[in-house]
C-alpha cells in the first residue's frame, strides 16, 4: 500500500472539548495517528511518501472560498482580540439557528465563528490551519497516485475530515479530505467517483458537498442519528438533489442491534449501489470507531472482523483511496486500521 503520511498533523493537538457542560481532554488526539503509523510500519511492505504542496485551487472548489479565509486567519484573529487568548483553543458559544438569520456574515469573530461550526466539541489552535491543509495535501497526492495507475493509497492524516462540509466545521473535523480525494479524481479524469464511509459517525460534511451533484455518489454506514452523534443528517429518506438525485445513499444502523453481520449487510448494500452507479474510482472514509472498544461509539467490531471489511471492499474492483478519519480506542487503532489495509490486499 502507498502511504501519505502528514508530517504535519501533530500541529493541531486540541486541549480541550465540551462535554456534558464542562471541558475534558480531547478524544481526537496526535497519538491515534502515531499508533497507527507505529503499526504499519511494524507489518511493513508499505511504500511511504510525503505530500505534494497544497493546492488551493482545488480546495476552492470543494470548500467555500470564505470559510476557508476564515479557517486560514481565525487564529491570528483569536489573538488579535486579546493576546492571553493564546493560551485557550477556539470554541463557538453561539449558533445561527433556524429563526435565527443565517445569510449575514457578522463581523465580529465569535458571531462567525458560529456560523462556520456546528458543535463545541471541535477546538481550533494555532496549528490547526497548517495540519489541515497538509491533510488535504495528503489526500490529493493519494489521489493523484492512483489516478496514475497505483491500485490504492492511504492518506493516513489528522485531524480527520468526512464531518467538514462545504462551510462547516465541526466532529474534529475542519477540511474534507475524502471529498478533496474525489474531487481529485474527478479532474484527473474519473467520471463517476463513490465514496464509501466507514466511519461509525454519519459523513455529514461529505454528504453536504456533494449533494447536489450527480457525479459523485456519497454512501455512509453509520449509527442512527435518531440516537449518535452528528444527530442532524444521515437518516435514510436523504437521497441527494437536483442533479444529484438517488446519489446519496445513507445505512443507518442501530449500535444496540447491529453486531458485524449486520453492519457487513450494509457494507455489502452499498457496494452493490457504487456497482449500479457505475464508479470508476472509490474513496473511503476510514473510521475505526466501529471496534467494540471504542470510548465514543461502536458497532461492537472486533479486530479482526477488520480483515473482512478490506476483503469485501477491494472486491468492488476500483482504484481506491482510503483517509483516516475516527476510531478512538488507541490500543486497538493500529491493528484495525492495518487489518482493513492488509484484507483490501489480499482481496484484490
Ligand atoms: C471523525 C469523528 O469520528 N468524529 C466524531 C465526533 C464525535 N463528537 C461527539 C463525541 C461526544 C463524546 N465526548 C467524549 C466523551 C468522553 N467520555
Ligand atoms: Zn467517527
């Protein structure tokens, strides 16, 4: 497997999160990635790289230009309101929500900061900016490497991004590398690009960029938001609009229910839909906080129940990108995460 690393991750390491109205130490931490990273570098075999430079272009047109001047200057402006800033993350306090307007952009920072994010739980720091664009840049190079003729790489990056929609941040997330992976491929020439999310989490943020487009189809297996996080989006009756009609496909599972048999159905339900699409190339979301030893989520997962999620997934045939995104228990990162990339090997 070809790996993109980003060096740069550890720039983004958030103190704190909200949490039951108090702060806590944050779950999405630098070392998920060095124990992911620990591990596939033990397994070997693995070719790894460096990202390219950042292509902002690109980003621009899978983000709104204006979030990303906000994301790119909001710490300076932190601490222009006060230099002792420098010592917290940035949290918003308030939300533009329905009866609220939402098509002003207010100039004060805290009322943009709403604007742009939609829970507390997502601190932004002095590093944040520069970990997530060489985040995207990871994603692009993985991208591109296959859209020259690599079967598949992994852009193994935080903070994670498949929460990240086209001007929202929020879920740990601030840049979608998975839908800047698409995108990618898109340009490189792919006409049709799925995505499959895997993540525990619904993908929001992917679902929201490419909702009204017909070119890329977004599938998401995930907890029912009726009961987890993002609460919001990711129920079954979204189907995706205008032109991006029956392009959406969302597996809402039950956690209390839904053991691996069940999740590995739907797994197989949305490759069967990414087959009728007709995807020319797939993107994957990689979240491991399906594993039964999640602190935050959990599909009940097992380690090795990993091996079979890679095997299934190389069996739709597609030059394919995987992006890190969740999985929280750190003992078992490393392994679940290799065990996806080891079984998508041995099944191609
Ligand atoms: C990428 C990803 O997996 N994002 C998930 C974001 C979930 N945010 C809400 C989590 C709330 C739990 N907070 C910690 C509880 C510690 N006991
Ligand atoms: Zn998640």
């Amino acid at each position: 497997m070809l790996i993109v690393l980003n060096g740069r991750h550890c720039l983004h390491a958030g103190r704190q999160e909200m949490y039951r109205g108090h702060m806590i130490p944050c779950v999405e931490k630098p070392s998920r990635l060095e124990f992911v990273e620990a591990e596939l570098r033990l397994r070997g075999g693995s070719e790894w790289m460096d990202p390219d430079e950042a292509d902002l272009d690109l980003l621009g047109r899978v983000h709104d230009p204006r979030y990303l001047d906000f994301l790119a200057g909001a710490w300076a402006e932190w601490i222009a309101l006060d230099p002792k800033n420098a010592e917290t993350d940035i949290l918003p306090s308030a939300w533009p929500m329905p009866g609220l307007r939402h098509d002003v952009v207010p100039l004060a920072f805290a009322g943009r900061l709403g604007l742009f994010c939609f829970d507390s739980g997502s601190p932004m720091m002095s590093g944040t900016w520069d970990a997530a664009l060489a985040g995207t840049a990871s994603a692009i190079t993985a991208a591109r490497r296959v859209a020259a003729g690599r079967t598949a790489a992994f852009a193994l990056t935080r903070p994670p991004g498949h929460h990240a929609g086209r001007a929202l941040f929020g879920g740990y997330c601030f840049l979608n590398n998975a839908a800047v992976a698409a995108q990618t491929l898109r340009e490189a020439g792919a006409a049709r690009v799925a995505v499959l999310d895997v993540d525990f989490h619904h993908g929001n943020g992917t679902q929201d960029i490419f909702y009204r487009r017909g070119d890329v189809l977004t599938v998401s297996i995930h907890g029912h938001p009726l009961t987890e996080y993002p609460f919001y989006l990711g129920y079954a009756d979204e189907r995706g609009e205008g032109a991006g009609e029956g392009c959406n496909l969302n597996l809402p599972l039950s956690p209390k229910v839904s053991r691996f048999a069940e999740w590995h159905a739907a797994l197989e339900e949305g490759l069967s839909a990414i087959a009728r699409f007709g995807a020319e190339a797939l993107v994957v979301p990689l979240g491991v906080d399906t594993y039964k030893g999640d602190p935050i989520a959990g599909f009940g997962l097992e380690s090795e129940d990993y091996l079979k999620v890679g095997e299934t997934i190389a069996g739709a045939r597609l030059p394919s990108i995987f992006t890190f995104e969740g999985g929280y228990a750190v003992e078992g990162i490393g392994v679940n995460v290799a065990n996806v990339l080891d079984g998508f090997e041995a099944g191609r």
